[in-house]
C-alpha cells in the first residue's frame, strides 16, 4: 500500500474532486436506502428501467419517421413506424422481466490476506424461464480489481437456464487487516434489443476477513521448544513402535514421509511425532518488536504462522491482552490468523 503523496493537491485534481464530491454523496445516501442481506429477490419494487444511449437514437429515429410519413403521406411508412414502435414497447416488458423473479445469493467469502483478491461467488436461481444477458459488477467502480474498456461496464456475464441456477465472480481487494463489508453490487440486463436497461442494488451483508499480509521474505524462527518426552510418558505404549517410524496414517503430513524407505520396503512410512519430539513454538508480541510499529508486528507474525504451520510445529500466541494456547492443525492456524487481523491495541 503506497503512502498518499505529500504537499497540495494539483488545481485540476482538487477541482475534478470537488465536482464529484455531491455526486458521490447522493449515490451513499442512495445505498444506504437499500437493507443489507445476503439474499434478495428481485420484484417490481427493487427494479428500474430507462432507456440506453440506443434507445434514445431509436426513439428518435422513429420521430424522424413518423415525421416524414406525415408529410409525404406514405402508409408504409406509418406501418413500419409504428411496427417498430410496438417492438420497442415489446422490449421494456421483456428486459424487465429478465430480471423479475430472480434471487441472488452470496455464498460467504474465505478469509484472504490483506491486498489479495477475495472471490465472491453469486449464485442466481430463476424459479421459471431462462434469463439471458445478466450483468454484475460493483456499484462503485473504485472496488473493481479490472481494468476494462468503460464501454464495458465491467459486468461479469452470465446466462441462468430455466428453474436452474448460475453463477457469477467479483473479485474484491481489502488493504487492510480487519472485517470489511462486502461493496454494494449492481445486477442488470439489456435483453433482448439493448433499447432498456433494467437494474437493481444489492447490499449483501456478509463481510470479508483479511488476514494480515505475511512479511516477506519469512524471517528465522524463534526457538521452539522441544516436549517430546513429556507427551511419550503421557500415551503409555507409544515407544512400542519402530524406533523414529512408524506406519504412514491418514492425515499424516508428506512432509514427515521418509520416502527412501518407503522405496526400499514398498509401504508409506512416517517419521514418529513422538520419537522426533513434538516442537512447541509460542509465538510472543516481544519476539517480532525488531520488525517495526504495530502493523509490521503483526505481519511478522503472521509470517511466523504460516512457517510454523509448514513445519508442522505446536504453535500458541500471545498478545497484548490475547492468548491461544499451543494446537496444530489448519483450524488452528486460521484462529491463530484470525486473532491477528481482529487484533486492537
């Protein structure tokens, strides 16, 4: 994340904010109208429709030629005026109706790290006919990840077949470390002559957890400590297996698979957690005080969580005010990443 640039902002910059600052208030007070809910159906009371850009030429063009039918008094004309007319008429219900009836559904968004893209999927049911041409994107263009022609409108595209349902993905970036709300998005069609355009505003309320980013390259370890013995007298029985290996078992990591051996006996074999000693890493707030302020702390040690998982070690954390005692396991490291983006001095 780059630091703001110092010193005044340029005129025309400071202008162009300025003129887009009103602008910007109404479409909030505007969306805070709209509940917050992680699923909607979309009815007459939540559906708008104006025409395009296109619409507008056409329905000029039809003037234009509703004027020169009159004038040159040419039946003709007058029939494929008004042919013309009755499709356009046509259109308004159809590209309402595209989106009528349709329920849009937000399946929760996985925790990501602070500055990854978080994926979230919206799935659309259609209780009855097949819905052409559904678009999506945010609200706010600021949260839109792509970079695309502003023709585009930045939509993602899909199709839902009758009494079936589809999905669609937008990808979000949160900064920061912490909870934030997932943006407002905007569902909307132009079937089937692209002379209409039908919209809605959806506020989903689930909200996305970013994890602080990890410090990269990882630093060093802090010691770990060894309680391999004291678990030994606590399973009586376990020193009657080989010594240092036993039988590969489910769940066992690859990482402590002796291969060569495996190769040499023909069965999967596992270095014994007990025999090797289980290592006890307790991850402090004081070990990571050479990264930096607070913020770097915390990436120091989410660094630390990740490498302490990938070595398959007991891992516990203590904070100001926090403290997770020792576990393994991915559970366990997301509660241990959790605490870490929740965290507040």
């Amino acid at each position: 994340m780059h630091a703001p640039a110092l010193g005044r902002p340029a005129p025309a910059a400071a202008a162009a904010a300025r003129s887009r600052s009103p602008r910007r208030r109404l479409r909030d007070w505007w969306l805070t109208r709209h509940p917050r809910t992680d699923s909607s159906t979309l009815t007459q009371r939540n559906i708008y429709i104006l025409p395009t850009r296109g619409g507008l030429v056409f329905a000029l063009t039809l003037l234009v030629m509703l004027l020169a039918s009159i004038n040159y008094q040419l039946n003709l004309g007058y029939v494929l005026t008004f042919l013309l007319a009755g499709a356009g008429l046509v259109s308004i219900q159809l590209t309402h109706g595209t989106l009528r009836g349709l329920t849009l559904h937000l399946r929760a968004p996985a925790p990501v790290f602070a500055g990854e893209p978080a994926l979230l999927e919206i799935v659309l049911d259609s209780p009855r006919g097949t819905r052409h041409g559904i678009g999506l994107r945010f609200a706010d263009p600021r949260h839109d990840r792509r970079r695309k022609p502003r023709g585009d409108r930045r939509n993602a595209w899909c199709d839902v077949p009758a009494e079936g349902q589809a999905s669609a993905r937008l990808a979000v970036v949160p900064r920061r470390r912490g909870w934030h709300e997932v943006p407002p998005l905007v569902v909307e069609t132009r079937f089937p002559f692209g002379l209409f355009r039908a919209w809605s505003i959806w506020r989903p309320a689930s909200d996305v957890l970013a994890w602080p980013a990890p410090e990269r390259p990882t630093p060093p370890l802090p010691p770990a400590r060894s309680v391999g013995a004291d678990l030994r007298q606590a399973q009586p029985g376990a020193g009657a297996e080989l010594d240092g290996v036993r039988a590969w078992r489910r769940g066992d990591s690859l990482r402590r698979v002796l291969w060569k051996k495996a190769a040499r006996v023909g069965e999967l074999v596992s270095r014994d957690t007990l025999a090797d000693g289980n290592r006890e890493l307790r991850l402090d707030w004081h070990d990571a005080a050479g990264a930096g302020d607070a913020e770097a702390r915390l990436a120091r040690l989410s660094a630390w969580v990740l490498e302490a998982g990938r070595e398959d070690l007991l891992v516990g954390l203590r904070l100001p005010g926090l403290q997770i005692d020792c576990a393994r396991g991915e559970p366990h490291r997301r509660a241990l990443l959790k605490a870490l983006a929740l965290w507040q001095r």
